[in-house]
C-alpha cells in the first residue's frame, strides 16, 4: 500500500499505559506468565504465529491501543512482525484482525490485555454503530458514564468517536476525559440536580444555567422535573428565547407525564414515549418556539430508536447511556504456527486476511 493511501493511527504514548505493570504481568491471566516463565527457563523461544479474531458481525475497535500494548510493554517489540486491521474496520465471524509473529515468550504476558481491550472497545464501537444507524444520521450523545467505572471511560469515549467517524454522523461525549484521545470536550445539559438546588424551580436553574454558559455552548434543559413536560418546555422556552437551543424529555419509565393522565388507555404511557414527544413538538410550535430542538433519553436502545424513527417521531437528538455498553464481543488469540510448522491443535487453522496492513 502506498504509503500516502496509509491510514493514521494513534501514537502509544496517547493511551498513558501502565507500561512497568503490563510488562511484569500484572494485569495477566496467571497461566500466561506461568507458560511464560517455564519456557525462559527451558532456554525455549518458540517462533510463533499467533491471529486474533472473534466470532461476530461487528466494528473493530480498540486495536491502536492493543498496538501500543505490544509496543511499549512487550520484549523486543522490534522483532516481532504485527499485521492489523484499523479502527473502525468493519469486521466478519472469524476473521483475523491482528496477528504476532515472533518470539513468543516476548509477548506471552501481553495476550490478556490486548484482547480485553479489543474486546471491550470493539463492543462499544458496534453499539455505538448499530445506534447511529438507527438514528438515521441524528446526533446521539453517548451518555453511559455514570453506569461504568470511570477508568473506563477514556477508551470507551474513543469507541464511539470512531463509531461517529464510521457513520459519518455526530456523536457527543458528556464527560471532557471520554474526549481526551481525539482533543474534544464533554457537552451537557442542565441537570436535574442543578433544577433542585433552585427549589425544582427548572426557569430559574435555566437562566442561572444560560448566564453563566459560555457564547457557543449549546443550552439545553431537562423538562421533565415537575412531570409536567409540555407546560416546563414553554415556559423555559419562553424564558430563555433565542439562548435555549433545546430542551430534553427524560421521563422515568415508571412514571407517566401529566400531559398524558388524561390520555390513558391506547398506548404505553410511560417514560419517554412518542404521544409525549409529539407534544412537546406541538406545543413548542404553537407558541412560536420551532427553532427549540427535542432531545430525548431515558432507556433507549437500537430498537426503541428505530420504532421512533419508522414512526417519524420529531426528535432531533438522542441521549442514549446503558444500552451502549451492553453484551459482548470476544476475541481469541490462537497460536497457528511454531517454527514454521501448523501448531496441529484440532480446529486451530491459520485465517488470513488480505485487508491486513503491517504496523511500522
């Protein structure tokens, strides 16, 4: 491949690993460092062949970090040959991703860590995908921070940034750390926490919230404090004028909004549902705010997003959290070759991939 058709991927230095940890095996299935340790002690060095697949329809994620793992945390990286796909690589059950040839005990003690982390980006990455898709080009904020450990939201923030770049559609992060890698910034609205520390007076936390955002951020409010959706949306609207940018809808599922109490009985009034939406919309048009964007939440997944979308539910945005890091996406490493010869293991076969490209 010509070295200007080459796509970019992120330096290791980017993932600030820690590299003494990973290269004393730290963060390694014991039995890794064990077969590690018993052939540096035979004097063995085995010349091996190890691919890297998984077993679904997916997008690939997370493999510049797997890169640098090997990188920066193996032994003599500069003798061993790795061949990768790229992030964001669309990817088929079986297919080889990555693989390793070289010395084997120089990256024995590395295979935990870099299929977890294929792993878990890759699974962040497809829902991410699979969402967006939904969405049928809508913004999406990816919002699942306060459902996971915070160590993980860095690489996960990557995921669906690259997930964003797949689809070619916008996608948001909340938190400035799930940002960092690509030098973007956490966006948010106001929160229900910030409506109660003004009474639950959701106009009053609104201006406060508008006079003190900066010019260009986008201000968005949560209307759904009092359970009283329609009549919050105007009246912030009302208050803020052309400052408010959108209002965002995130009625609990186990709630119903007062605009609907008299409505009961033809559909599942719960939540954040269409009827609620369609509201909202006809309410804000009414009293002259068509510029005011819908932002919706509150447990959507792919499929709740699709009715939405098949239904021409006017929302322009959606804030999606726990669905998004949901499931799995496993990856094996196999070793398919030993000094040259098939490792003769029933049911390991060596699967090449043409679109394989060697990491420099």
């Amino acid at each position: 491949m010509p070295e200007t058709a080459r796509r970019q991927r992120l330096p290791p230095e980017v993932f600030d690993l820690p590299v003494e940890k990973m290269r004393a095996g730290w963060y390694t299935d014991a039995y890794f460092n064990h077969a590690r340790s018993t052939l540096l002690q035979d004097g063995r060095r085995p010349r091996v062949l190890m691919q890297v697949f998984q077993k679904k329809h997916a997008y690939l994620g997370g493999m510049d970090e797997a890169i640098a793992i090997l990188a920066l945390c193996s032994h003599d990286y500069g003798a061993l040959v790795v061949h990768a796909l790229h992030d964001g690589d669309p990817i088929e059950p079986w297919e080889t991703v990555m693989t390793i040839e070289g010395d084997y005990t120089a990256f024995a003690h590395l295979e935990t860590v870099y299929l977890g982390t294929l792993a878990r980006r890759t699974l962040i990455t497809t829902n991410v995908v699979r969402v967006l898709e939904a969405a049928n080009g809508k913004p999406i904020i990816f919002m699942p921070a306060r459902h996971d450990h915070h160590r993980v939201q860095t690489g996960d923030g990557y995921a669906a940034y690259v997930a964003g770049r797949v689809t070619g559609a916008e996608i948001g992060v909340t938190t400035d750390e799930q940002a960092s890698w690509w030098g973007g910034r956490g966006i948010g609205t106001v929160p229900h926490s910030l409506i109660a520390s003004y009474g639950g007076d959701t106009v009053l936390a609104a201006r406060k919230f508008a006079d003190w955002a900066p010019a260009g951020m986008n201000v968005t409010v949560l209307v759904d404090f009092a359970n009283d959706s329609v009549r919050t949306a105007i009246e912030v609207a009302d208050a803020l004028g052309e400052r408010l940018w959108g209002v965002r809808l995130d009625t609990s599922e186990s709630l119903v909004d007062r605009s609907l109490w008299d409505e009961l009985g033809d559909f599942e009034p719960t939540g954040v549902n269409e009827r609620l939406v369609r509201k909202v919309r006809a309410a804000l048009d009414a009293a002259g705010h068509e510029r005011v964007r819908i932002v919706v939440s509150g447990g959507f997944t792919v499929a709740k997003i699709a009715a939405f979308e098949r239904n021409a539910v006017p929302v322009d945005a959606y804030g999606v959290g726990s669905s998004l890091i949901r499931g799995s996406n496993d990856f094996t490493a196999d070793v398919v070759c030993t000094d040259g010869r098939p490792s003769g293991k029933v049911g390991r076969r060596y699967r090449p991939s043409s679109r394989l490209e060697r990491v420099e």
